[in-house]
C-alpha cells in the first residue's frame, strides 16, 4: 500500500524535519516545500533540506528521476521515500549513526535516505553522473527492504551485507569500481583465512573495496545462475514472514551457505576464465543445468579465503 498524497507528503516532511532538528543538529532546518515532491510511476519522493542546498538538492532530484524506471526490475516503492540533504560529511555520519567511514556519501532505509551535498564530494563538486549512480545505489537499498519487510521488522530480517551491497552495485552498473573476479581470486589464494562474503561485516571498514567487489561479483554471479525471477520471490518470501535465509533456501531452491561455497570454489578456480577447469565428476543439480557459460566446479573443500589484496581505492561512496 503507498500512502500519501502531496497532503500527506507535505505533513511528513515538515514532521521529519522537527525529528530531524532533535536528534541532529546539522539536520535541515526547514521543509521542504510542497513542490519538491516527486510523484512517479515506482513510488512517491520527498526532499528535505536547507535553502542553501537547494542545488544540491535538485541534482539529487534529477537523479531520482533517472533512477525510478531501472529500479522497476525490482519492483515499487510501498512507502513515500524522503531524501535528505545534509550539508557535509560529517552531518551525513551524525545522520548515519556512523563515524570514520570517509567514504560515505549516502545511507540508506527503509524510507529515508541520507545524501552527503554533492556540492562536497569533491572541491569541485559531483557531476550529475555521479550523482545519478548513487542514487540508483542507495534507492535500490529502500526498495529492497520495502520489498522484503514492514517498516516495523526491516532490521530484522537478516540480509546480508553482500547481497545488500551487490544488488545495489549490480543495478547501479557499479562493476567498473570494483576490484575484477582476477583480484578476487588473488585475494582468496592470499588470503585464506578472510571471507569478504560471509563475513563481510569484520571486514567493512578494512577492506572496503574488496567487500564491495566480492558482493558485486557474487550478486552477479547469482543473477547469471539463477535469474531476477527467482530473487525477486526472495523478496516476497520474506514479506510473507520469513528471514532471508529461510526465503533465499525456498527461492533459489540452495541454502546461503551452499551458494557462498559455490561462487567461492568459481572464483578460487578461476572458472571465469573458461575453458580452464574440468567439469566435476558428478551429476550437475537441477538448478545448474542451462547454464554452460558458468563452469560447474568440483566439491568445495573447507577452507580457503582470503583477505584482501586489492589496489583500487575505494571511490565508491554509498552503503
Ligand atoms: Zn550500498
């Protein structure tokens, strides 16, 4: 159910940013005014921020424009989404309840997402490119939770972060920033002790571009497996009641962790580069079948993984 007409919108606006101004003292210190809403076929937008911001605001506007009809693979908006614009980044981590993460430019839930001014990304300020890839990052954030939960258990479904992180990165076309499956790969070999998938969240802050690259690759590599079809029912499981493992194990028909062990022999093995590995010894399951260009791998042993090795530079700037 969407709620809200310009009414509606106008009412929540200027309710939020009086919650706003209590909780942050670099939170906008107007409304929105009425016209700032942007009503679209996926969903309805809110903008909240300073006068002084208000070309900031209006790249991000455009930007949501841009977004709404690559995000309708994934479905629409439920719930009115408010954007606010925060002046700086350190008004974007008060906002985030996050410190030290110098990448950040934006965050976002369920029905509010938090952008840095573009204005202050750089010295010269983001280009409406820019501006429109985060956007399309951080909105497919919020429509994957309004998608798989209510506003009262979205934290509490457990999805995690490189499912998050690499279904943003997919529909965002992220894959340039990312460090390449040959990065990958050398990570896990030097590495094997780290699981940048698994346990991503250890590693967040450390290894920012490899967690970013791994959930990239590995949403990709579900993608090309098993098709949007099958993760968009993931999405609709959970919102019937279930966590997402529990959804991922009855929509994609393997549980996580098996999935996990999959890209991650794919990726130790190099079988991106086809051609070069044996198909295994065994039958394929079902779910494999139809899908040559992705090589079957042999039986996962336990064992490697591997922390990263990567020399790109973070230049992504969303979560
Ligand atoms: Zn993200």
């Amino acid at each position: 159910m969407r709620v809200g007409g310009n009414g509606t919108g106008r009412w929540s606006v200027a309710f939020l940013a009086l919650a706003l101004l209590s909780a942050c003292a670099s939170a906008p210190q107007k409304p929105v005014v009425p016209e700032a809403t942007l009503d679209l076929p996926g969903g309805e937008f809110l903008f909240a921020h300073a006068p002084e911001d208000t070309r900031a605001a209006n790249m991000v506007r455009r930007a949501v424009a841009k977004a709404s009809p690559q995000l309708a693979r994934w479905g629409t908006f439920q719930e009115p989404v408010t954007l606010v614009i925060h002046p700086d980044h350190a008004a974007l981590e008060r906002a985030a309840n996050r410190s030290g993460y110098d990448f950040l430019r934006a965050w976002a839930r369920y029905e509010q997402v938090e952008v840095q001014s573009p204005q202050t990304w750089t010295r010269s300020g983001a280009s409406q490119k820019q501006v429109d890839e985060l956007l399309l990052h951080e909105l497919t954030h919020s429509l994957m939770y309004q998608s798989s939960a209510t506003v009262s258990d979205w934290t509490r479904k457990g999805i995690p972060l490189w499912f998050s992180e690499g279904m943003a990165s997919f529909t965002a076309g992220q894959g340039y920033r990312v460090p390449s499956l040959e990065d990958l790969a050398r990570f896990l070999h030097q590495h094997p002790q780290a699981d940048p998938l698994a346990r991503a969240e250890s590693l967040y802050e450390s290894e920012n571009a490899t967690v970013y690259g791994a959930a990239h690759h590995a949403f990709t590599f579900l993608m090309t497996r098993y098709g949007e079809e099958r993760i968009r029912s993931t999405f609709s499981v959970m919102r019937q009641g279930r966590d997402f493992n529990a959804a991922f194990q009855e929509a994609i028909g393997i549980p996580v962790d098996a999935f996990l062990r999959d890209f991650r022999r794919y990726v130790y093995l190099r079988g991106f580069k086809g051609g070069r590995l044996n198909p295994p010894p065994s039958r394929p399951r079902d779910e494999d079948k139809g899908l040559p260009w992705i090589p079957l791998l042999p039986p996962s042993t336990p064992g490697p993984s591997g922390s990263p090795d990567t020399t790109l530079e973070p230049t992504s700037a969303t979560r």
